[in-house]
C-alpha cells in the first residue's frame, strides 16, 4: 500500500485556494506529489509533468513484457 507524508495531502479546497503554491512545491521537487482529499477520502494524485511521463514509460515496459511473456504461455 502507498503511504503519504502529512506535507503531500491536502482538502480539494486547500488545493482549489492554493493552487499555484502546491504546485510551485511540487515543481521544485519540495513534495514528490499532492494527495486530494475530498469528503474525507482519498481522491485524485497531483503529479509533475516529468513524474507523469515516467509513470507512463514504466506502464509501457511492463505491458511490453507481460505481453511478451503471455505469448510465450
């Protein structure tokens, strides 16, 4: 299970009064990610665009290989 620190979660109306800082920390690299809460629970991940595409990168490499070693069952 993914674990947060208290600095990376924020209410979705922190987020909504205080966009441009959040972002601005995440951006210089002072929080790795903010966490949404909304009614008390867990709802969407803000990212950096370079964390993003690495995310994205990693998913292709691991279809690539599940597809591959799928083929080979």
């Amino acid at each position: 299970m993914t674990s947060f620190t208290k600095d990376e979660i924020f209410t979705a109306t922190e987020v909504v009064r205080n966009f441009s800082s959040i972002l601005n920390k995440i951006n210089k690299g002072d929080i790795k990610r903010a966490v949404i809460l909304k009614n008390n629970k867990f709802e969407s991940v803000l990212l950096s665009m370079g964390e993003y595409e690495r995310l994205c990168e990693a998913v292709e490499i691991l279809q690539s290989i599940y597809s591959t070693t799928k083929k080979e069952d």
